[in-house]
C-alpha cells in the first residue's frame, strides 16, 4: 500500500517526508499503516536529545551541532519543540530563525512542531516523527525540546543520549540535587560559560555527579559557547564517546526496544480513552 511512499521516503524526497510527517501529527487516516510499513526501516539513526531551561541556548547550541555535522558528511534531522498556547492551542515555532544558515542544505531537515497540551517538553508524535525520519536514513536526529523545568523528562524516552543544557544562573546545589531534569543526563552543556559563574555552577555539578555516581557511564559537563562555538567540538566528541559506549553495552537496542513497548502502549491508551 505503501510501496511507492517508502521509495520517496528512502530517496528522502522532501515533499513526501513532509506529507507523511503531517499524516502522523494529525493522527489522520491510515497513519498507524503507515508507521507499521516503515518500521522495518528504522533502527539505525542516532538520537540526540537537548533540553534544559528556558532560554539555555539550547537553539544556538543545536545549530552549531548541525554545522559541525554538515562538516562530517552527515545527514540530520531536527524536531524542535514549541509550546502551544493553552488559550488558543497556536504556537509560534520560533527556533526555526535561529537555524537559517542551514536551511539550504540538502542532508538537512527541519522540521518545529507544537507541544499541542503535552507537558513532558516534546509533543505526542514527536518520537513517531522521529522514526520516519529514521526510516528515510537520516544518521542522526536531534529533539530540541521547549524550555523545561524539573520534571519535564520524556526526552529521556525519545533519545539515546540526553544533553541538558545549563547556564552559570541555573541555580544552586540543593535544587540541582532534587531536579529531575539533572537526572536524567548523559552529558551536561554548560553554555555561556563566559559569564560569571561558570566554574561555580562546574565545581557544584560535579560534587554532585560524585555523590551520585551509580553506572558504568560517568555524565560528563562541558563548557560552551553557541554564539562562538567555544567548545562545541568537544561537546560532539562527548556525544560520541557515548554512542560508543551504548554500542558496545547494547544499550541502544534495548532503548529502541523499549521506546517501541511504550509506543504501543500509549497508542493503546489513548484509542482505550
């Protein structure tokens, strides 16, 4: 039935990419199908998950991801995030204004949804987005989430390795300790770590990485700054250190195992509801 829409999807046809994104976000006709179809061609991209409060430059953050991307030839996805009113249900979708130097590119697709009510800091469809763009052979996908605060954590479910984004004003020990959101980190971003702060809030993280050391892997804190790029290569570096490591734990498999259990049971859910 979908022979002809997984051809485009898989030559990344934009047009085709765009109508099946729209299929899957207004749970129109047929869209369930259409997930089932292309799920046999999904596993393979890696998930990159960046969130953090608001206004943590977690936009310009991802941006100079993406150049430094580009320059790996490799081809990304991005969903970005914005929260919709819960007056009027609209959304501005802003962070697409701070991507325009890589609009033009042809292994780059960017695409800003709304939260539409959800409340965990991406939208419902987010992750079933997520797998079209997998299916189309995208290497690496990024979830840019709204602004979040403490317990906001669905994209530790959308993503293999979570970046949560801070800056030198994100507060103080105890109430980085009794977050959530610290929680839940594979890495940490200090950006704007020119300010004043900055080695305070590095210090703070660390004592507190310490006390809760638990697993194999380690979260490692890195300074940036996105409006320059000051250490966006080590940031990557760091992504990829931890890719390394989910491979060879065959953690990856069993997220993606998992992020598949729990799409079921949320599809269920809500048809039950």
């Amino acid at each position: 039935m979908f022979q002809d829409t997984i051809k485009s999807l898989r030559n990344k046809d934009n047009k085709t990419i765009s109508k099946c994104i729209s299929l899957v976000e207004n749970k129109e006709k047929n869209y369930l199908e259409l997930l089932s179809s292309i799920y046999p061609y999904t596993g393979n991209a890696y998930r990159i998950g960046i969130t953090g409060p608001p206004g943590a430059g977690k936009s310009s953050l991802t941006d100079k991801m993406l150049e430094l991307m580009i320059a790996k030839k490799l081809s990304v996805a991005v969903i970005a995030i914005d929260p919709s009113s819960p007056f009027n249900g609209g959304a501005i979708l802003g962070d697409r204004i701070r991507f325009l130097n890589n609009f033009m590119d042809n292994d780059i697709f960017f695409r800003s949804m709304s939260t539409r009510g959800s409340q965990g800091g991406l939208s419902s469809s987010s992750k079933l987005v997520s797998d079209i763009f997998d299916a189309c052979g995208y290497d690496v996908i990024i979830f840019e989430t709204i602004g979040v605060g403490q317990i906001e954590i669905d994209i530790i479910e959308a993503a293999d390795t979570v970046v949560v984004t801070l800056v030198p004003e994100s507060g103080d020990d105890i109430q980085m300790m009794k977050s959530g959101l610290m929680e839940i980190a594979d890495l940490y971003a200090i950006n704007k770590s020119d300010r004043q702060g900055a080695d305070k809030l590095y210090s703070s993280l660390n004592k507190v990485l310490q006390l809760n050391e638990q697993s194999d892997w380690n979260p490692q804190i890195v300074k940036t700054v996105a409006t320059t790029g000051l250490g966006v290569d080590e940031l990557y570096s760091s992504i990829m250190n931890h890719k390394t490591f989910i491979d060879k734990k065959n953690i990856r498999v069993k997220k993606g195992d998992e992020r598949y259990v729990k799409t079921i049971e949320s599809l269920i859910s809500s048809e039950l509801m």
